[in-house]
C-alpha cells in the first residue's frame, strides 16, 4: 500500500485532536458567550437543558482536547454529549443525518470517541506529564 503521508501520523493526530478541539470549543463559547454570534444571536443560561449544559461541555471538554489534558476522559464526556444531542435534538428532524443537519454531530461523537481510546498523543500536556512521571 502506497502511503502519502504515513510517516506523519503523530502529527496529523494532534491536528486532528487540536482543530477539533478548537471547533468544538467555539460551540460552547457561542452557546455560553454569544461569540462568535449566530444566526438567532443571543445566548442560553448557563445551566438550561439542554442548551446550557451542553454549552458548559463543549467549552470545557473542548478547552481540554485542544490542549491535550486528561483527554481520555473530556473525549469520552464530549462523545456522550454528542450522541445524546444526536437523539434528542437532531433524530426527531427524519432519519438521515444529512436532512436532520446532525452529521456533525454524529462525526464529533465518532472522532472524540476514538481520542478516548487512543489519547491525545504528542503535542500534548498529557503526553508532557507522562514523559515526567517515566524520567529516572
């Protein structure tokens, strides 16, 4: 198998783990902060459901997965996000994610469920403090 960019694999896991970090952080930052605005501009109270608390998640978890701390957990905690905003907002739309505007979500909760099990690599505080607690 020919292979165009293999020997860059690390690299283009972080990428992937930081930008979409970042894209899912700007979702909560619109939920909870207005910025950037949206189509219905305005903001919901920080603790409303579903709104709210999904704004709190994607902020945090987001935050986290960019910078690579305690991945594991904020990747699986943002995975579930997705899967139940899935359900509960998107799936009442019809059944095909593209006419329910919920492939996005399906594709967060797939991406952040695979950083759960293989963590956030290099680029990455969680990778800095493994390397302190194995040096003699």
């Amino acid at each position: 198998m020919f292979v165009v960019i293999g020997r860059f694999t690390p690299q283009t896991f972080a990428l992937l783990r930081i930008v979409s970090g970042l894209l899912f952080m700007v979702h909560g930052t619109q939920k909870l902060l207005g910025v950037p605005a949206g189509p219905k501009g305005g903001t919901v109270p920080p603790f409303s459901f579903p709104a709210g608390i999904g704004g709190i998640i994607e902020l945090v978890c987001g935050a986290l997965i960019t910078i690579g701390l305690m991945t594991g957990i904020a990747a699986f905690i943002a995975s579930g996000e997705m899967a139940v905003a899935y359900f509960m907002v998107h799936a009442k739309g019809g059944f095909w994610p593209i006419l329910n505007k919920g492939e996005l979500a399906i594709l967060f909760c797939f991406v952040f469920f695979y950083f759960a099990a293989h963590g956030a690599g290099i680029w990455s505080v969680d990778s800095l403090l493994r390397r302190d607690k194995l040096a003699p």
